[in-house]
C-alpha cells in the first residue's frame, strides 16, 4: 500500500513522532503512562525561541495570526528513547534500550541524527527525587535509577527516569535538551503499520533472536531460544511493523550494537522520506488526536505543545537529513567489561556539532555518515 492511498487516519497516527523530530523512533517496550507535560528542570526547559510552555491541547489558529511554532527559529535538541521491553512486567525498572538525539541547527534546514550505545559509560548525576546518589555506569541505567519512587517500590515512573537520563545525556553531550520523548514496543509497531510497512535497505543479512518466519515468537530454551527463525535478507526490503521492529532490536550480528544503532538509524530515515514527501507535518490540527491514537505507547516531554514543534519542523529537506554513526569500543576485557567508550573520531563530532562545524568535520570523517 502506498501512502497517497492510505485513509486519513493513517496518516495521524504517525504524526506522533514527527511532531518531535520528524522522525520515527526506534523503540522497544511494552506499556507506559502517557504524560504531556511542562518540564523545568536541568537539562531541558523551554524550545528555543519559546517564552513559556504551552498547553497540550490545540487551538485553532485565527486566520490573520501565524501558524503554530512559526516563532521557533532553533537550535533544537530532541531526545528519542526506547524503552525495554520488560517495563510491563510490575516493579519493573525501564531501561533506554535505544536512546537517539536530534540536533537541528539555528534556521531550522537541516538535522542530525546520532545514537549513544545503551552500555555507554558516563557519569549519572545525583537525583534526589528518586533518592540516587549519582555514580558511573552505563546509560541505559539512568533511566532505571531515575524511575524509582521513593515509598513505592513496585510504581516505578518513566517519566521520572527520562528526567535523570536527559540530564545525563545532556551533560554528556553538552547539549540542551529542548523536548523529548519515549516511545514503547508496541507503539512503534503500530505506527509502522498505520503507515503501510517501510521500504528499507537491509545491509547485511540478519537473522532474527527472537521472532519466528510468520512473526510468532521463538520458543524460550537453555541459553536462548529455539525454533525457526525469521531472516532478513541483504537488499531493498519492505517490512511492516513487527519486522521493522524485529530487524531494528537485533544486535547479536555483525558489528553488534552498532550495527543495531545504524539499523535504526536508517528505519528512522525510512520513515521520515514518507512522511515529507507527504508534508504530513504540515497538519497541526491533526497532532492532537495522533497523541490519543497513540494512548499509552507514548511519554512526551516538552516546553511548548507537540505541535509547534511539528510544525517548525515541518520544512526541513530530507536530503539535508543527516544519520551519523558514533564509534566506540569496549571497556574492560572478559568478565571485567565495564560498558562502552566511544572513541576519540566519535567525541570529537559532539564537539564540532556544538560548534556549528558538524558538516566540515563530517566531510573529513566521510565513514562516520551513515548510507542507504
């Protein structure tokens, strides 16, 4: 099914997420509490531009007035985050299993995209709201440290997590975090099929972990699991949602999480061509009624309402649409590894991007763009 065919409500459904960065976030999870709220602390606040947050909901501009988030120019820094998928099981942490940022200069014409590898050693500041003393260790933890609540063991808050995981990523970075969001397993897949499936390039062949030929799941066995497995084949595929999904989450292959990192990456990409050739984001009263499609698949977090930043977002060209891969290496040997470094080609690319030097330096590092 092509897109021009689909029915209105397909395309608000995937609005969701082009409204945050017009991308598609990778993710994996289960259930999560749907919040849209203001948020004023480190790391985060008001969208460039914004003088003070704005309510959700969307009213209808007036004819003579200009349309939503015309007022704002950038930077931007979006932070995309998955969640793992055992957060429906009660009293259980979530963890970032794919945390992604966007940054999109000052003129709004183009964009970044990069990954930090979920086992990425970084300092996680103190969080008293969640009684963590702060200490080093691996990424996908803040979020877990962040979502306990104190008193209430087995009610842990996603949204509370990102809280500590944006001011970890932030500072990591030494980007601010303007917005957000934290989409789940069964969310993706939903909007991938909303959307007719995606027309991706599959770079090298990939056997599935965890899903069988017809998308049932393998069965558990000692040290894995057993059964047929789904493959996907090195060429131009289409995948609906449980594939994409799939294919997205494995990363016992070549190249390991990287590899699992690029692959996103360029679903991400995938999605977004569909969504600009269509000028979806150009459709702000539809924002609202995407976010209450998604239910509680979906947790955003921003200064200013998700469909301001849709809207401003809504004319950046997709050849100017950048994914770039970060390098890294291991920590540590055996059983002493610790997590993850990135090396000094990939920490090096933060720093340019801060200082608006990311194209040249991406020109003399052509291997850290990632194709197809």
């Amino acid at each position: 099914m092509v897109l021009g065919s689909m029915a209105p409500r397909r395309r608000w459904l995937l609005l969701g997420l082009t409204a945050l960065a017009v991308v598609a976030l990778i993710a994996a999870g289960a259930v999560v509490v749907t919040r849209l709220t203001g948020d004023n602390t480190p790391g985060g606040g008001p969208v460039a531009g914004s003088p003070t947050p704005s309510p959700v909901g969307t009213p209808t501009p007036s004819p003579s007035g200009p349309p939503p988030g015309a007022d704002i120019t950038g930077p931007l820094n979006l932070l995309l985050v998955g969640v793992d998928t055992r957060v429906s099981v009660p009293g259980w942490e979530p963890h970032s299993d794919a945390v992604l940022v966007l940054h999109v200069p000052k003129g709004l014409n183009r964009a970044y995209l990069f990954s930090l590898p979920r086992d990425l050693l970084v300092d996680i500041p103190a969080f008293p709201k969640a009684g963590y003393k702060g200490g080093k260790t691996k990424l996908t933890h803040a979020m877990s440290f962040g979502s306990r609540v104190p008193g209430k063991p087995k009610q842990p808050s996603t949204a509370q997590g990102y809280e500590l995981l944006r001011s970890t990523v932030s500072g990591y970075t030494g980007l601010r975090i303007d917005a957000g969001a934290v989409l789940t397993f069964n969310g993706f897949d939903r909007l991938v099929d909303e959307l007719g499936g995606v027309d991706i390039y599959v770079d090298q062949r990939v056997e599935s972990l965890h899903r069988r030929p017809d998308g049932k799941y393998r069965e558990p066995a000692p040290g894995g699991y057993k059964g047929p497995q789904q493959v996907y084949e090195k060429g131009e595929r289409h995948l609906n949602g449980w594939q994409a999904l799939d294919y997205a989450r494995q990363r016992y292959i070549t190249g390991g999480d990287y590899a699992r990192q690029r692959h996103q990456q360029q679903l991400i990409r995938a999605m977004t061509r569909k969504i600009l050739d269509e000028g979806l984001a150009k459709q702000p009263e539809r924002v609202d009624k995407v976010v209450s499609a998604l239910g509680d698949t979906l947790v955003y977090v921003g200064g200013r309402r998700i469909v301001d930043i849709a809207y401003a977002l809504s004319g950046l060209p997709e050849n100017r649409f950048t994914l770039v891969g970060l390098p890294g290496s291991g920590v540590g040997k055996g059983s002493a590894y610790r997590g993850e470094q990135l090396t000094a080609e990939g920490r090096t690319f933060l720093t340019e991007l801060r200082a608006g030097r990311a194209d040249a330096y991406l020109d003399a590092h052509p291997k850290l763009v990632v194709k197809n």
